[in-house]
C-alpha cells in the first residue's frame, strides 16, 4: 500500500482518489478544510475513508497528483519543490508545464475520463476513459480501472489535447452552445479557422481537423468546462490554452486573439446566465 496524495478536491480528484482509496491510502488536501475523515460518493458507492487535510498540512506522499485548474499551481508550487517525490500534474492546456518543471520528479498526464462533481465529496463517472502519462512508467498504477497508460512522448499527446481544446473551449464558451453544435454553421466555419491558426503556430504537430471533428461528434451533447466557468462567473482556463498558443504564435492569429480577449473580457464581468 502506497501513500498518495492528491492536490485539489474537484471532480478529477474526487474521481481518482475514489479509485486509489481501494488499494492504497489516500489523503486529500484542500484549502477550505479543517482535518478530517470522509468518505467520497462515486456513483451511488461509498469508497473506502480517505483522510482530508488543509494544504498548510502538507506532507510528503509516495506519489502526488496535483488536479487543481492550471491558475492555481503557482499557490501549490512552494509545497512541492523540495521533496524527492514524483508529482503528477492532471491540468488542461500547457500553461502549467513551465512553472512545473520546478518539481525534481515533476509528471504530466492528460484525463480522458468523464467526471461531475455532485456534492462535496461526490463525484460521477460520467464516461469511462484513461489516464495518459508520461516522462517515468509508475508500477503503483498498473491495477486500476481509472487506466492509467504510460507513453513516451507525453509532450505530443498534451499538444493533440491543446488543439482540441483551444478549438472546443473558446467557442462554445463565447456562444454558449454544446460541442455538437461547431459542426453546424455558422460555428463549423469558426471551429476549422480556429485550427487552421493553430497549425500556422505548430506547423509540425501530426494531427488532422478529422480527428478533432470526431471528438466533437462523440462529446456532442457535452457543455465544455470553459462554458460551465463562465456560466457560474468562474475564471476559465483560456490562459493556458489559447494564452499558451498565442505566446508561442509568430504570424497573426486573429480568430484566437479575439476569442482569447473575448472570454478574458467576460471574466472581468463575472458573465453568467
């Protein structure tokens, strides 16, 4: 039995320490939180206890997942940079990477399950998926249905998910509407402009607008986080998406900036419907 802890008590956290609590112990850190013992939800299951601590009491664990949103790492980072465990950071984009690399055994992961926060300490498993990881195989996942897959080469894997989401999350955000509804005009038209700019930035990356058009199609009911955040007057995470391209943008990019400038102006007016 391994000691895991895990950064971030939102749907992600919730899911995965749900699942790691059945073979290993598990302590959540939070920061609205005094020391306690509870028990997560996960589709109508009770998991086994998992330990809640505030993040001030941070201490060192076999194996840490960080599932916070990427604006907050720079608050997690001082708890981590001195230990010799391997971190593992769950965030969208690739804003975050730069600030991680502080950590000594610093691991990168992209969800591909499904999860909704329900309660406090409940979570759905909305659609089953997996958990690719990379930079160091770890032994500890290899019984878990959460999936866990080690790959070589994480940093293409993390840049296929940046395309996808800086072409979903913006766009859907700014017209409130679901996923399925870029592949209709007028926002098809949109969609493929979007990932035209980004293939001008990263003219190299082997990815197709197909495939993007098939995770429209099999997410198409789905109301993206970047809409959510800006339905309840939250901060969406356009910073380390479309902010991560156009820092890295050399000819113009003008669909990006004006849907990154757009969804940054809706956070300063806390936009909610």
């Amino acid at each position: 039995m391994s000691q895991v802890g895990i950064i971030g008590a939102g749907s992600i956290g919730l899911l995965i320490a749900s699942y790691l609590a059945e073979q290993h112990s598990v302590t959540l850190y939070t920061r609205q939180t005094t020391g306690h013992e509870i028990k997560i939800i996960r589709d109508n299951q009770v998991s086994r206890p998992v330990e809640v601590r505030p993040l001030e009491q941070f201490e060192s664990q076999d194996l840490v997942f960080v599932t916070t949103k990427s604006y907050d790492i720079k608050s997690v980072m001082p708890y981590l940079t001195n230990g010799k465990m391997p971190v593992m950071f769950l965030q969208n984009g690739m804003g975050h990477v730069k600030e991680a690399e502080q950590v000594p055994q610093a691991l990168f992961g992209i969800v591909e399950h499904g999860a909704m926060r329900t309660g406090q300490y409940a979570v759905r498993h909305t659609g089953m998926g997996r958990i690719r990881y990379g930079r160091v195989p770890v032994a500890m996942f290899e019984a878990t249905p959460l999936q866990f897959e080690y790959v070589p080469d994480i940093a293409q894997v993390m840049l296929t998910k940046l395309f996808m989401n800086a072409v979903i999350n913006p766009l859907t955000a700014y017209y409130r509407i679901t996923n399925g509804q870029l592949l209709e005009a007028p926002y098809a038209e949109k969609a493929h402009g979007i990932f035209e700019e980004l293939r001008n930035v990263f003219p190299e990356h082997p990815i197709s607008y197909e495939e993007i058009e098939q995770v429209i199609r099999r997410t198409a009911l789905n109301r993206s986080s970047m809409l959510q955040d800006i339905e309840q007057g939250r901060q969406t995470e356009i910073e380390p998406i479309v902010g991560f391209v156009l820092e890295h943008a050399v000819n113009p990019t003008p669909l990006l900036t004006f849907y990154f400038n757009q969804i940054k102006s809706q956070e300063k007016r806390g936009d909610s419907m």
